[in-house]
C-alpha cells in the first residue's frame, strides 16, 4: 500500500525525504495525511487524528475518511480548515 502513497507524493512534487509528519490540502477537496497516531474524533464537520504531541483538527462540511492505512489517510469533503493544536484530555 505504500507504493501507492509514494507514487501520489511524487506526483504532487512532495519530499519523499521527510518521514516524521505532514500533510497536503488538494485544491481544498481533500486532506492527506502522514505519520497520524490514529483517528480522535470523527463527525461531519470536524475529524481530529493524533498528530506528534497534539492533535490535527479537520474542519469543513460533509467530512468523510476516505482511506486510511497504517500513518496514511485521506480525508475527503468541503475542507474549510485545517490546524494543529496541543492535545487535550
């Protein structure tokens, strides 16, 4: 399965060399993500994952988890924000 991550980072011109954490809006339609510790929360407007220390927070409208595989997911919809906070218990 991480051919094909590689294979779509290297389309998008992504450095294939950072292999801690990041993530890509894609024309506002789609959020990748790589190196999450697992999913948080999940709704329709708001998907959070565990992201280092804190937590990467999802935001928009008709949100959906539209693949996920070890640290990889795509979460697909009308992103309207992403940010990464400090984790709360």
């Amino acid at each position: 399965m991480k051919g094909i991550w590689k294979e779509f980072a290297e389309k998008l011109g992504v450095r294939l060399d950072m292999e801690n954490r990041s993530y890509w809006v894609i024309d506002g339609g789609d959020v990748v993500i790589e190196g999450h510790g697992g999913v948080r929360s999940v709704g329709r407007s708001e998907i959070s994952f565990v992201y280092g220390g804190g937590l990467l927070v999802i935001s928009g409208s008709g949100l959906t988890i539209k693949n996920i595989s070890g640290g990889f997911a795509v979460v697909g919809g009308e992103i309207s924000g992403v940010a990464v906070t400090e984790r709360r218990v």
